[in-house]
C-alpha cells in the first residue's frame, strides 16, 4: 500500500471485531469535505460530478448510527476502493456488498484482514476455484489488497451494510457512486476486463460497452455450486488482457 493509501485507508486493526461507529460525523465524505480529499487523486475528477451524492448518502448513514445501527465497513474504509490509482485500473471484480460480520469488512470487496479466521464462506469458495482454474495453492490469509496493488479494482454495487443485515443498504443510494466510476474506467479507453459475480453486480453490465465482461452466479455458498465453480473467471481475465495488450494479473497471493 502507498503512503498515500496508508494515510487515508490504514489497514483494519488485527481485532475480530471491528468498532462501531459511534458518530456519525466521523463519515469522512459528509459535507463540506470535497470528493478529492478522500479519494486518491487520479479518481477526484471523475467522481466530483457525484460529490453531492456522497454528502447525501453521509446524512443517510448518520441517522442508521443515530437509531442505533452498527455500519459496515468503519468509516474510515468506506470509501477503500478509491484509494488505488483509477489509471491503473485494468480489472474490475464487483460484487455485491460488503460482509455484513463485524469484522470482516474492509472496503474491497470480497477481501479481510490477514487476521481473519476462518474466511468468510463467499471468500473460501473463491480460493476453490482460483486453486482450479489456475493451479496455484490456496492463499494462507483472505487478504486480497496484493490483486488491488496490480490494478484490480474490488468494489461492490453498494458500500455500506448494517451489521447482521446483508443487502440492508441496497436502495441506500450507492448506486450512484458505483455507476459513475464504472462509466469514468470504460471512458478511459484502456485495457479493461469487468468480473461481475451475482445479480446486483450485472445491473451495471449496459454501462461497459464493448469492455469484455466476465459474469456467474455470486460465490456465495447459497450459489457458487450453480455457475461459479467451473467459470474459470481468473485466466478467462488474463486472456483478455493479453489480447489487449495488457500485462496478465499474477493471481498468487503470497
């Protein structure tokens, strides 16, 4: 991770639980504070135009605190997925939304803490077919940041969850803020590959135009035997980057 990245998104505390936020001002995108100061630079210009939705969306996190609600990741990762250079983007794996167990969360999608034990059950199935399609061994821990360092962008369809309440943030807003980043990667015009895992990750497809699109059933446990064992989703991207140019991803997380 940068020292950029540090400063702004430092790595979850070892502890299996993560601490509720106990104020909702601690959100760091509530209002005034602008979309560049919480975002690494090469994403400020993209997401400015959705800056006001951000601010709506801190208000809207701040009366869950406020009746009580623990949300999911800490503040302070919310916004993790942006801290990575937009430029260097060249996959985008989306999921749902973020694990709702304390603790687990982090603000990549589908990623823990080094810490965690045992692995989220979505996570573990994950390695099961990274180790088939790819032969390489099965990670020691779930964290997935060494992916996010070579430019694979882990970002769920919505950012925040209640503790205990898994999709309870769906109709929150995040939409918005997902759209517009998937828009401003395609508008680039470079290399890209989108890895869209379960239903709520394919609502965004009409936004890729012609970016080759990878998608299954969501590796959940209540799925992954229904088209996600088997998709070989790891060297199906590789093979597209290659025939754009691109430099494979090393999927080996060491």
């Amino acid at each position: 991770m940068s020292e950029y990245q540090s400063a702004l998104f430092p790595e979850p505390a070892p502890s299996p639980t993560a601490s509720p936020i106990l104020d909702g001002s601690e959100f760091p995108f509530a209002a005034p504070v602008p979309v560049a100061d919480v975002v690494h630079p090469s994403w400020a210009a993209a997401l400015a135009p959705i800056e006001p939705q951000l601010h709506l969306l801190a208000d809207r996190l701040r009366t869950e605190v406020d009746g009580g609600h623990e949300i999911l990741p800490p503040a302070e990762h919310i916004l993790r997925a942006f801290s990575y250079p937009m430029d260097q983007v060249k996959v985008l794996i989306l999921g749902q939304d973020p694990y709702p167990t304390p603790g687990h969360a982090v603000g990549l999608s589908f990623s823990v803490a080094g810490s965690t034990r045992p692995l989220p059950r979505s996570l573990a199935n994950i390695y099961r077919e990274l180790a088939a399609d790819t032969g390489t061994s099965v990670p020691a821990h779930g964290d997935l940041s060494g992916w996010a360092e070579q430019g694979v962008l882990l970002l769920n369809r919505v950012l925040t969850v209640r503790a205990g309440g898994a999709a309870s943030h769906r109709r929150l807003g995040w939409d918005v803020v997902t759209d517009a980043a998937v828009e401003a990667l395609v508008a680039r015009n470079l290399p890209l590959v989108a890895v869209l895992w379960g239903r709520d990750a394919q609502q965004i497809k009409p936004l890729l135009g012609s970016t080759p699109v990878i998608e299954s059933v969501h590796p959940s446990p209540l799925s992954a035997s229904r088209g996600f064992f088997g998709s070989r989703p790891f060297t199906r991207v590789n093979k597209f980057l290659a025939e754009q140019g691109a430099e494979p991803v090393d999927w080996q997380l060491r």
